[in-house]
C-alpha cells in the first residue's frame, strides 16, 4: 500500500531508470577521460536512490498508520475547473503557430474568462470581450511596435 | 566605490532609466497591493517588457518592481487585514488593527517609511559587501563553486518545504531537467528524447515562468466558485492625515528595533530560497521577544509594524547579494532577473562587478532611487489601490497567462519555449499537489550546468576527488551542506512533534 508519496516516487524511479538507461547509448570520445554520461549517471543515480528511500518512508508510514488520509479542505476543491483551464491554455497553444497571436490570444482570453466566471448577462459578455480586445490590441502594439518583440503571425490567417 | 556609486546615481537619473524605474516600482507596488499576485508573478510579468530594453533600463525596472513589490503588500495588509504578498503577513498582526482604531493613515506611513529606512540599511549592506564577497569568490577554482552550489541546493532542500526528502528530489529533479538535450563542456546533443528542438538543451526562463506561474493560478483556479470576500475593509472615508514628523520619529526613537529587524531582512535574503515572507515573520517574533511590552503586540502598535516592513524591504538588499556576488539567485524575483541578464548576453557571477561595473553600479543605484519613488507611488496612491485589488481574477488570470506566453515565445521567436512553458506549467501544479517545494526544483535548473560544468572541470584538472573535502574552503562549503542537512532533519522532526503533519508553505 503506497500513499501520495510512494506514487510519486514511484514516477521518479521510473523517469530516472529509463533516462539512466538511456545514457549508455551515449558515446564517449577516446582521447577525453570523461564522457557525456558522466555527470547524468550520478545525478540520475541519486535521484533514484532518494526515490527509494522516500517510497520505503512512504510504505512505513502507511503500515503505521493505515487508516490516515491527508485532512479534507476546508473548503471543496474545483480540480474539474482547474483542468479545463488547463485544456483551454492548451489549445490557446496549440492554435498560436496556426491562427497567429492576435486571433487566439482574442479567442483564449475569452475563452478562460468564461470558463472561470460564465457571464450570464450581455453586460458581463461585453465586459469580458472589451477585456479580450483591449489584452490583444494593447499586447499587439507595445510589444510588436514599440519594443519589436515579434509576436506569432497564423499561416491559416497571415494575421 | 564611492566614486563608480555616484557615476551610477547621475546614469540612472536620466529620463530613460528613470522612466523604466518608476513604471517597475509601480507595478511592483501595485501587484505586492493585489493579494494572491505575488512580486515573482509580478516580475514574471514585466519581463517580456524588458527585451527590447538595454540591459541597465530592464534591470531598472526589475529592481523597482523587487522595491515596491515588498512594501505594496502592506496597503492591503493594513486596511483590508489581508497581505498583498507573503512578505506582509506580519504586517497584519499591528498594521490592521492599528487603522480600525482609526489611524490608518498612521499605519500606512509607518509600513511605508519603516520601508523606505529598512530598505537603504538593506542597500549599505548590498553595496559594501558585494565587491568584497565577489572578490573573495573570484579565489574559487572549480571545487569551490562546485561545493557552493551544492551547499545552496541542500540549504534550500533543507528549509524550505515541511519534507527534507522532497525537498532534495525536487533540487534532483532540476538537475535532471538540466542533463536533458544538451552536454555543457562538450556543446553535443545528449537525452534528446527524440525531440529536435531539445538539442539546445531546456531554455531555464520558461521553466520558470511555467512553474511558477502556473502553480499560482492554478492553485487559486481551485479555490474559485466561492464567496471571496476581502476581509472588513476599513472605512473607505477614514481619514489618512498623519504627521510625518510623528511616524518618521515612532521609527528612529527606536534605533536597536530597526536595526535588527534589517540585519535578519539583510540575512534571510542572502540565504538561497528563503525570501520575503520569512523575514517579515521572524523580525516580528525577534521584536516581540525584546520588546518591553510584549502583550501589545496584536493590538496596534508600531513596533510590528517596523518590525515587519523594515525586514521585508532589508531583505531585497540581501538577495541582490547572492546573485551579484556569486551568481546563485537568492530567490525566484532574483532568479528572474538572472535570466534578464542571460538574455542580454551578460554572465552573472563573481566576474560581473568587474566585467560590467557601470551595470552592477547602476544596479545599486536604482535599488537606491527606487525607495524613494517607491514612497512617493503609495504615498499619492493609497486610497486608488482599494479599487484596484477589487480586480476579478477571472479577468487578470488570461492576462497573466498572455504575458507569460509572450515572455517564453520572445526568448527564441520559437513556440519550442511555450510548449516548454505548458510542459512545466502541468509540472509544477503537479508538484504542488505532491507537496514538493519548487523553490529546489528551480534552483536546480538554474545551477545544474554550473554544478556539472565545475564538477568536470574539477576531475579534468587533477582527478583526485579528495580536493574537494582536502582544500579548505571547498571542505568548508561541504562540510556546510552537511550540517545544513542535519539541522533540517532535526528542524523537521521537531516540528512534527509539535504540529502532527501540519504542513509548512513553500516561500514562493
């Protein structure tokens, strides 16, 4: 029986066994007595060992107190929120190098203000598109004309 | 110093340093005001601002962004009883309950000039002891740095975070991101993952964007749905009238108070990692536990006030410390302005006062002028600010998130560093959940090349691996490490038994 801590380490293990795996298709150059792989292996190893001890800290501690759970919030948590903010960054991502910055920064601040606060009047629904119109165009002029920063331009839209 | 102090001084009076210190110290004390934007998201904010800037004006306004962010949290603080940032928290023990009994102005000009004092005995501190402690670093051979690196991560893995052994995994998990994609001393592709844009290695400014950006909002996201009330606001028509003359003497008739309270600002921010929140927070408890009227403390008196503030804007001075001396960001504000640096080509680290000395003094020199706008911006702006924290964050979330898009994608004109930005956005909301402090995770990534680089360096040059204990200073450091280690197990262990598994926040 593993908690929150075991899993986690489980993951580390698992990541830094296949990276250390990894480093011996690196090769080292003849004439240098230190190769590419090196300075990975032991930093790989380390982090390996530490995922151990902290998986077997892990299962002492479930075998002791088995019945623990982490205390419930004080108040509920909205993880469902959280992930669909993070789908909709995603596809703002997603659709920067096609549609260019000016269309999916419009779409994606629009986007999230809707997801974290549905407006439900034309009043609110204004308010958030004014918002969306001034982030783009105020973005779009200080950095891409005044200070030369060049944004993304959409193939799809050349815009 | 004298001389290259003032050279610096007339440098940045000029209109265009002066106008990026002022729009820096603004937004600085604007987003320390807004609660739950911290300065790290403030400064991450403005840093696409600064690359088309020269580096002394983007430097500029990110040290005034640093200024006002440490002492903009004690607008809220005192009349809302919430921080704006961790590095106010203390400042609400005295701070709020002095303005309900009706002195809100006197409490506001206390944090502010308690700031203004706290942060030049903070700047005397920064200016001379910088040029020494770097002069002193530039005897390091290889073991040294090595060893003093190794000493910041296990300091920070130690004391940071309520689990030693996260918190080493988490500096072990940035070293690991730093092995990824490309092998420092030989410039050759290693670990791409298959993954083209990988052979240049994992860009560090979007990283750190990603993760902590992402961890706060994230974190916030979470907790949206609810009513969010802003605390018993004080009454918006109390009035602010002080007497200057008053507070300015409240502060200096207590000369011991303001002193110490700036000396553990000054050390809590040369120490990597520990920044704002546990200065304010440790100068409160120091100042009650010398203090002759202990039991005030919590009913509105000053002594918490300076206490608090003055520490928290010390502690600027600290940080700026570590970085300019050796290059180790003392905190992620810091660590950001490292990767300012890096972005106009210029390597921090003992060699940067004497490789760039009109920069490093212009530095100081905005550090310097940047607490009086500091004073001027909240003095003229205090009543504004209650209307500005009403902003919703489902408004300023996506404009967060646009800022923080355009400062990853500027670095390279390449969405390599957004898709980077994503990756380590899921990270280190991932980790927060886990419960893994980010502040190693981010020293890691920071220091991992440097960590490698003098490690081979070390062994190509003699391959003895005793040096590193045998020569004195690199012993020193390590032997550091290791105490560090082992006071944070016993630190951690006594609190366990004290608290059960309460749990301890990281400082970021």
């Amino acid at each position: 029986m593993v908690g929150r801590d075991g899993i986690a380490a489980l993951v580390i293990l698992v990541a830094s066994g296949v990276l250390f795996a990894l480093t011996f298709g690196l090769h080292a150059n003849p004439l240098v007595p230190i190769g590419p792989a090196f300075y990975p292996r032991i930093v790989l190893g380390v982090t390996a060992a530490l995922a151990v001890l902290l998986l077997v800290v892990d299962v002492v501690a479930q075998r002791r107190h088995p019945a623990a759970r982490p205390e419930p919030a004080a108040e509920p948590l909205n993880y469902r929120l959280v992930l669909v903010a993070f789908v909709v960054f995603g596809l703002y991502v997603a659709a920067l190098p096609h549609l260019g910055f000016r269309i999916a920064t419009l779409a994606f601040v629009v986007a999230f203000q809707a997801v974290l606060d549905p407006p439900r009047t034309a009043r609110h629904w204004i308010v958030v598109l004014a918002i969306a119109a001034a982030t783009t165009v105020v973005t779009y002029f200080v950095f891409e004309r005044y200070l030369s920063v060049l944004l993304p331009r959409g193939p799809w839209t050349d815009f | 110093m004298f001389e290259l102090l003032a050279a610096g001084l007339v440098n940045v009076v000029q209109i265009k340093y002066l106008v990026p210190l002022f729009l820096g110290t603004l937004a600085g004390v604007v987003g320390g005001a807004l609660p739950g934007v911290t300065i790290t998201m403030t400064i991450i904010v403005v840093l696409p601002f600064t690359f088309g800037l020269d580096p002394l004006q983007g430097l500029a306004a990110m040290t005034g962004v640093y200024v006002g962010g440490s002492a903009g949290g004690l607008v809220t603080a005192v009349l809302l009883g919430i921080p704006g940032t961790p590095s106010a928290i203390a400042t609400t023990f005295d701070g709020h309950p002095m303005a309900r009994k009706g002195e809100p102005g006197r409490a506001i000009w206390t944090g502010i000039w308690a700031s203004l004092f706290g942060g030049l005995l903070g700047g005397v501190f920064l200016i001379g002891t910088t040029g020494p402690l770097a002069a002193f670093a530039l005897r390091f051979g290889p073991w040294e740095f090595f060893s003093l690196f190794v000493l910041a991560l296990s300091m920070v893995a130690g004391l940071v975070g309520s689990s030693l052994l996260r918190g080493l995994l988490s500096g072990m998990l940035g070293l690991i991101v730093t092995v990824l994609g490309n092998d420092p001393i030989f410039g050759t592709p290693r670990l791409t993952l298959g993954i083209s844009w990988l052979e240049g290695g994992v860009p560090f400014l979007p990283v750190l964007i990603g993760v902590f950006a992402f961890a706060q909002i994230m974190s916030d996201v979470e907790r949206m749905g609810g009513a969010a009330g802003l605390g018993e606001a004080v009454d918006r028509g109390a009035s602010m009238a002080v007497s200057h003359a008053r507070v300015v003497w409240d502060i200096l008739s207590r000369p011991f108070l303001l002193l110490w309270s700036s000396v553990i600002g000054v050390i809590i921010g040369v120490l990597p990692a520990i920044g704002g929140s546990a200065a304010n927070m440790m100068a409160y408890d120091q100042a009650k536990k010398f203090s002759r009227r202990p039991e005030k403390f919590g009913s509105g008196i000053p002594e918490g006030i300076i206490a608090s503030e003055s520490a928290n804007n010390a502690n600027v001075g600290g940080s700026l410390v570590t970085i300019m001396a050796f290059g180790i960001p003392g905190d992620a504000v810091t660590a950001v302005m490292l990767g300012a640096l890096t972005i106009h080509g210029i390597q921090s680290g003992p060699l940067f006062i004497s490789q760039h000395p009109q920069l490093a003094y212009g530095i100081f020199a905005a550090y310097l002028l940047a607490h009086p706008l500091m004073v001027l911006i909240l003095g003229v702006s205090t009543r504004w600010m209650l209307r500005i924290v009403t902003v919703p964050k489902a408004a300023l979330f996506p404009v967060v998130l646009v800022l923080c898009v355009i400062g990853a994608y500027a670095l390279g004109n390449a969405m390599a560093s957004v898709y980077v930005l994503l990756a380590f956005g899921v990270l280190g909301y991932a980790m927060v959940k886990y419960d893994f402090p980010l502040a190693p995770f981010i020293l890691g990534v920071i220091l991992g090349d440097q960590i490698e680089i003098n490690l081979v360096r070390a062994i190509m040059t003699d391959s003895d691996p005793w040096l590193f204990v045998t020569r004195p200073i690199s012993g020193a450091l390590l032997a550091l490490s290791v105490v560090s280690i082992v006071a944070a197990l016993w630190q951690h262990r006594r609190h366990r038994r004290r608290h059960g598994a309460a749990e301890e926040g990281a400082d970021f």
